[in-house]
C-alpha cells in the first residue's frame, strides 16, 4: 500500500504527514512534533509542510502546546505559546483526498500479525475502534499472548501510527491474566467482546 502511495504522490513520507493532518483535522501541530509523530527526519518534515502550504493544504496556525520541563526539582508540564500548522478546510480536494486515503488505510490482517508478533507471542489480536470506522469502541486493539515485550510493542504500536497517521488506543494481556480476566467478566474485556469487533488472530478460540 505505502509503495503505491509513494508512487502516487511522490514519496511516503510526504504521505504520512498528510495523513497525520487529515485524520486529526482541529490539531496543530509544529515541525517536531509532526517529526516525531510521523517518523520523519526534521528537515524532511519541513520541506514536506513547506509544500503542502504552498498548495493549500496546511495554513500557519499559532496555538499553545504542553512543554515538560523541571521545576523544583519536579518535572511538570507547561503551557507554551507554539508556531505550528494545521488542516486547511478550505482545500479544495478536502473530502475526496480524506476519503481515498481512509480507504488505504484499512489494515492487511497478514501484515498486521507479523508486526505485533515482533513484539510478543501472538495468541490473540482483536482489532475494533478506528481500524473497523467504530469510533465508540474503548480500544482500537487488543492483543494477548506470551512473552511480552512492552517496549517493543510500544515502537510497534508508534510506527504502525505514523503510517496510519492517528493515535492507537490499545490493550495489552499476557494469556493468563486474560484467561482469569475473561473468567471473572472484567469490565475492559467485555466491553471489547460484546461490542462490534474483527478477530484478526484467534488461537484461543473465542
């Protein structure tokens, strides 16, 4: 997907700063955090919003943003006043752009298992919330299984939002505390299984 997207519009980084603008619509972002959310170099995210400015798709928007920063010995965030960019809702292609691009943002099942399996032994991947358009749902993911690596699963989860361009709400289980918490009707697990949702991987049999 992300190669014929790059083919299309002249590189996949440029996509995924589009996407990140175009699924967060009343959020500004500044060059580094759009760097960093999408995981592009910093200069390559200037270059790229310098030219989604210049055909209308971004305008300039000053906005305040949260700085963590020590102070009494304590660190605490504070509000800063920011130069950044946002969505142009007056770009002509708005709708259609946002529609194409939500469309080739579906998820291949495939794709998905070998990403998160780098991060743990997969038993159980149920994908609900954004990745199915049920924005209700309390989690986009959950995944349960063995050996898990939080901080490997945490770059995962961080790379699979910079190509998707939103934040992923996710749940994370090894196989017993979710077998005990299955047996005893926890809250999180229910409202997971009794709401609409896509078992991408199934090997307890659920």
């Amino acid at each position: 997907m992300m190669e014929t997207l790059e083919k299309l519009f002249g590189s996949s980084e440029k996509v995924k700063i589009m996407k990140l603008f175009l699924f967060n619509p009343e959020n500004a972002f500044d060059v580094g955090e759009v760097s960093v959310r999408s995981k592009v170099s910093h200069s390559l995210a200037r270059r790229e919003i310098i030219n989604l400015e210049k055909a209308g798709f971004l305008k300039r928007r000053t906005y305040s943003k949260d700085i963590l920063r020590q102070k009494n010995r304590k660190m605490a965030f504070f509000k800063k006043r920011a130069n950044g960019y946002m969505l142009n809702y007056k770009f002509a292609y708005l709708e259609p752009l946002y529609n194409f691009l939500s469309e080739l943002n579906v998820q291949n099942p495939e794709e998905l298992i070998e990403k998160i399996s780098k991060g743990v032994k997969l038993q159980l991947l149920i994908i609900s919330g954004l990745f199915i358009k049920e924005e209700d749902s309390r989690v986009d993911m959950l995944i349960v299984g063995d050996n898990l690596r939080e901080a490997a699963l945490d770059t995962i989860i961080k790379n699979l939002e910079s190509e998707i361009g939103r934040e992923i709400r996710y749940a994370c289980f090894e196989t017993a505390d979710f077998k005990y918490r299955l047996s005893v009707f926890d809250r999180l697990i229910r409202d997971i299984l009794d709401y609409p949702h896509q078992k991408v991987l199934n090997k307890l049999n659920l």
